[in-house]
C-alpha cells in the first residue's frame, strides 16, 4: 500500500490586494516530500479549488490578509476549507518575525522580491514545523434544523401542508438528536437542545455541540419540506496556536489547572506565550495527563489555590514537575484582570489561566537574567528548565552545555552522510526546477515591467484616495464623540426622571395617607366615632409597620385582623405602647389574653366596625359601653383572684396549725 505524500501549499500574493478592486493574483508552491511545483498568477478561486481537489495538509501564508481584505472575509474562506486542512502563518502570532530572518534562521536562503521564492520560502518553514495555525473556530458547533420553505398565506388544505413541514422537521430533528446521542455515550461529547413547537411537530431545532465541526458526523442538507444547516461558532479575536517543530525536543512549559467536574486547563511555553486554554467537563485524569504532553514537558504544574488540590498533585506528579501555587487568595477581580489580554471562554478556564500566568510572573525575573548571561547560541529553555528544578544560573548553563556535549557527537558519527545524500538531491531538484521554469521567468519579465507602470498610476490615486479618507476620518471622529456625549447626557436625563417618578410616587403616598388621618381627626373632634388602628397580623412585623406608617399612642384603640398566633411577648408591646382598647373578631391565646388583663388593657369581640383600609370607625357609645362591660367582668376576677388568694393562705395557716408546725 502506498504511502500518501505530505502536500504542503505556499502562497504569496504576486499583483494586487484583496482590499482593491481587481482580484489579487498569487504565486503558489506546493511541496510535496520534498518536491516544489510552482504555479504564477493565479486567482484565489483557482488556488481554492485545487485545495478541494488535494486536500493539503498546511496552508502556508507570510500574513493571513494576503488572503482576505478583512475578518470576515478570512472567516468566510475558513468555513469552506476541507476538514483536517491548516491555515498557518509562517511568520508568528500576534507577533510577527520578517520572513527573510526567519528563513536564515532556519538554515536557507531566497530572493524576496520574487513571489514564488516566497511562496516556496513559506512551505519550506511550514515543512519545518515553523509558524503558528490561526484558529478562527471555537470547538462548539450549531446545527439548525428549520422549515425548507414558507408555508405560504394559508388556504383550504394549509393545516394539513403546515402539520406536513412541522411534522418533517421534528423527524430531522430526532434523527440528528440520536446521532448525537451515541457520539455522546461513544466519545463523551455534550450536546444541548432547544426545540420550537409548532402545529403537528417543530417550527425548528438548534442544537449546540461542544466539539470541532470535523468530530460531528453531520453536513448540511435540504430537503422538500426541512433544511439542516451545520457552523462553526466564532471566536471573538483569532486565536495563533504554535505548531510542533519537526525533529526537536519536546519545550518545556507551564501549566495551570483548575479541577474540579469541569477541569480547566492552560498551558503557557516558558516565553509566556500561551500554547493552549480549555475546559473539558468530566474528562479523566489520564485523559488531562494525555493532552497536557502533547504541547511539552510540563517544567511546572500550578493551582491558583493553596494548598495543592489533591488531583492537580497527582497530574504533577505524574511528570514529576515542580509545584507552585499563589500562597495567598486571588480575588476575582485580579483573575479578570490578568486574563483579560488572552481572552476566556468561562470561570475555569480564568482560574487555570491565573494559576499559570501567576507562575511565570514569578520566573519572569530570573528568565530575563538567565538570557543576559547565557552565552551566545545556549540552549536557553534547557537553562531556563535546570534554574526551575533549583539550580543555580550558573550550574544551569553549566548543566545544559554538558548535555550538549554528550548529545552532539553522535548523530555526527552516523547521520552526516545521509544528510550529505538527502541535500544532494534536494539541490538536484531544485536545480531540474529552476531549469522549467526559466522560461516562464522571462516570460514574466516583460509582464512586470508593465506592471510597474500601472503601480505608479495607482499609487498616485491611492494617496488621493488616502487624504480623503483622512478627512473623512476627522469628521466620523467629530460625530462619533458628539453621539457619545449626547448618549451619556440622555442616560443621566432617563435616570433623572426615573428618580423623579420614584419620589413623586412615594409623595403621593404620603399625601393620600395624611388625608386619610385628617378625615379620622375630624370625625373625632365632631364625635361621629372613634378612630381603630387596624393591625393585619397579630406579630411583631405587623405592629411595626402600622407603627411607622400610622404611629402608635397612649389611647390609642386598635383592631386584630388575624388576632391567632401572638403571645405575652407580642401583647406586651401593646401593652406598653399604652393601648386604650384591642378589638378582636375572634378568641386569642389564653397568654395574650392574660396579658392584656394584667396590663389593664380591654379585649374586646364582635365590636361593629366601619372599615376604611388601614382605618376603622367604632360608635363611641357602643365602644364605651363594651370597655364598661369588660372592666366590671376585670373587677369581678381580680376580687375573686383575691379571695382565693385568702382562702388559700387561711387553708394552708389551718394546714400547718393541724401539723403542729404554729
């Protein structure tokens, strides 16, 4: 069976930008094992439906604008590539190394105003492992089952075409759900589901995946009556994930992890640059340990608490890396803070990233020195990873020139002449491929020099073009900042009004209470009746909040609405608040009740009332009559509490006379 050679595209643009009118044109090298092929002035189209046809496994840029004039466009290129396909930028991250150093870096040469050179440059540092894939895609898919068609204005047979569609619907829905269901059980993937009913099925259903589109056995489709329609979720700011150099020793890192049933994890290179940041519900530990050794050896292993959690020092110890945690609490503010630069997707993610972040702030002073004293051409991570393990930077460069040393020597013995070979037919080839194309070379010559004269014209235009957009900048700027200060004086005038309208409520409260108290005073003042407090609740939040609504006085008489549940210490703030009366529409407890009597305070049942919210009236003479009534029925029981008091003194003096005891 034959081997499937390893296609790498580089592609450098050759006329043009993707921010002009007429489309760009690109040179493009395609490295296969080895070989070059080159093609000149191609279309970006052409180049992408090669890359159908192929499927390379690395797209390989200087700068991804090249490709697209802006984000969205780069994004909308990115959804139509193959699964499995990179794009990567040869010349870093969020900050990019010239392409020419890069190339002598790596041990090669080429002309840079030629872009085939580049291109070829491009693939070659690819081939080597060097740059960065841009990741524009969170590992989170939407697929989205809806209606393939409008169900019209309706007519004699439309409920039964609508039950149709619906009914269509929620079939695709449920064949993806078990899809979905087994990759769950199978490859532990979450997935979520929200369902739109509708008349004899689902208007329409959206499923969120968490996993990479290429993991989902789903693709877009339409039928008559349903449409399944499947995307990437994007990232909020591109994301630059290093790729693995061929051929080199495993880097060293830093990782920080946050366990728990969802495990954080972000692992950081020993330059502080973050190689990876994710959090994965339930994964194991083996699994954690797995994904952490694919992006280095991990030097340190950190918790953004103290002490250790006991899992997390089980995954370090697993790589018998050093430990490190904060040794005092973060406050979330700070997390916030020291991730807001790299960008997170939740709480667990944060907490990981401030554990490693944490980390190497606290190297980050020894590192610089370390690289101001380490000699030229040392193997700075190799130092970096002894002066972590407690050597000093000494014994570290020390340490790490010895391994050299040892290291060195012998893939010389055994390896220079295979590589000797290996470069002798390179150079053959290349040789056989400059032969092709010199022909093409002249061809293009003549078509440059053309090129050149319609550059100048449109430089000219540009930089018309460029004062305009200048004064048009100025003017956008003067109305942006008017807008924003219009904005800001139109939030304080709604809160203003708000403020207003809350205050005028509460006015108009207090007024229509002080009404209600004017109308009680003068009733009584003519003797037409007398003012009753009412109380909704025998408790102490009841009486309080009449008290400060309506206050409490000597004299006062009040009504029980719902006189069950108070006790003695209930009735004694009654008592003590000099209460004249307490009327009640049914029996109180036995303690209240004694209260009441003891504190001379008449408890009065079934009084005529004329209610008025938190007012009553009560005739005076049936009230006076009822307060007469009560405390002769007072009288009559405290004399009879002393006669029994006397007899049972006269009853216990004959007790102890009979006994002999007086």
């Amino acid at each position: 069976m034959l081997m499937q050679k390893r296609i790498i595209y580089g592609i450098d643009i050759a006329r043009g930008s993707p921010r002009a009118r007429e489309l760009p044109r690109y040179a493009l090298a395609i490295l296969k094992d080895g070989e070059v092929f080159h093609h000149s002035m191609l279309r970006r189209q052409k180049i992408f439906n090669m890359i159908q046809r192929e499927k390379p496994e690395i797209i390989a840029v200087d700068n991804i604008f090249e490709l697209a004039a802006d984000r969205r466009e780069l994004l909308s290129l990115m959804e139509k590539l193959p699964e499995g396909v990179k794009l990567v930028q040869v010349t870093g991250g969020l900050h990019p190394e010239p392409l020419v150093r890069l190339a002598r870096k790596h041990g090669f040469s080429f002309d840079p105003e030629n872009p085939n050179d580049e291109a070829e440059a491009c693939a070659r540092l690819a081939d080597m492992g060097v740059g960065h894939e841009v990741s524009l895609f969170e590992d989170i898919t939407k697929i989205k089952v809806s209606r393939a068609r409008s169900l019209g204005r309706g007519g004699w047979s439309q409920n039964r075409y609508r039950r149709k569609v619906h009914g269509a619907v929620l079939q695709r829905s449920r064949e993806i759900e078990n899809v979905l269901k087994d990759l769950s059980r199978e490859k532990g993937i979450r997935f979520e589901t929200v369902n739109v009913k509708g008349f004899g099925g689902y208007v329409r259903s959206e499923f969120t995946v968490y996993a990479k589109r290429g993991e989902i056995p789903i693709h877009p489709m339409a039928s008559n009556d349903a449409q399944v329609s499947v995307r990437s979720v994007e990232r909020d700011r591109i994301r630059y994930v290093p790729l693995k150099p061929k051929n080199q020793r495993r880097k060293f890192t830093i990782v920080g992890i946050d366990p728990g049933t969802t495990v954080g994890i972000a692992i950081l290179s020993l330059d502080g640059e973050l190689l990876y940041l994710k959090s994965s519900r339930g994964i194991a530990p083996d699994e954690v340990v797995k994904l952490i050794a694919e992006y280095g050896k991990p030097a340190v292993v950190a918790s953004d608490v103290t002490p250790m959690p006991g899992s997390v020092e089980k995954i370090r110890r697993s790589f018998n890396a050093v430990p490190a945690s904060p040794g005092i609490e973060v406050s979330a503010e700070e997390k916030i803070a020291l991730g807001r630069t790299f960008g997170y997707s939740n709480d667990h993610e944060r907490d990981a990233l401030t554990a490693a972040l944490l980390t190497y702030r606290s190297y980050k002073n020894i590192f610089s020195r370390i690289e101001k004293k380490a000699p030229q051409n040392a193997d700075l991570e190799l130092i970096k990873f002894y002066v972590i393990r407690g050597a000093s930077i000494e014994a570290a460069i020390e340490k790490a020139r010895a391994s050299g040393e040892t290291e060195k020597p012998k893939p010389r013995e055994h390896a220079e002449k295979p590589e000797d070979r290996a470069v002798d037919e390179s150079l053959l080839k290349m040789r056989e491929t400059v032969q092709r194309q010199s022909e093409q070379i002249q061809n293009l010559q003549e078509y440059l020099e053309e090129l050149k004269k319609e550059l100048i014209a449109k430089d000219r235009k540009i930089s018309k073009l460029e004062s305009r957009l200048n004064s048009f900048k100025k003017e956008a700027y003067s109305e942006i900042r008017k807008s924003k200060e219009i904005k800001i004086r139109n939030e304080t005038i709604a809160n203003l009004k708000k403020e207003v309208s809350h205050k005028s409520k509460t006015v108009k409260e207090l007024r229509r209470r002080s009404n209600k108290l004017r109308k009680i005073q003068k009733m009584e003042v003519r003797g037409e009746g007398t003012a009753v407090k009412v109380i909704a609740a025998f408790t102490k939040e009841s009486i309080a909040e009449t008290k400060e609504k309506y206050g409490l006085k000597t004299g006062d008489v009040v009504f029980l609405e719902n006189p069950s549940g108070g006790g003695t210490a209930t009735a004694q703030i009654l008592v003590e608040a000099g209460i004249r009366a307490v009327l009640i529409p049914e029996d109180i407890s036995h303690a209240a009740e004694e209260t009441f009597f003891k504190g001379d305070v008449p408890v009065l049942k079934n009084i005529p009332l004329e209610r008025a919210e938190d007012f009553a009236m009560a005739e005076p003479e049936t009230l006076k009559a009822a307060i007469a009534v009560w405390e002769t029925e007072a009288d009559a029981r405290r004399h009879k509490a002393k006669q029994d008091e006397l007899q049972s003194l006269f009853d216990e003096y004959r007790s102890e006379r009979r006994r002999g005891l007086v």
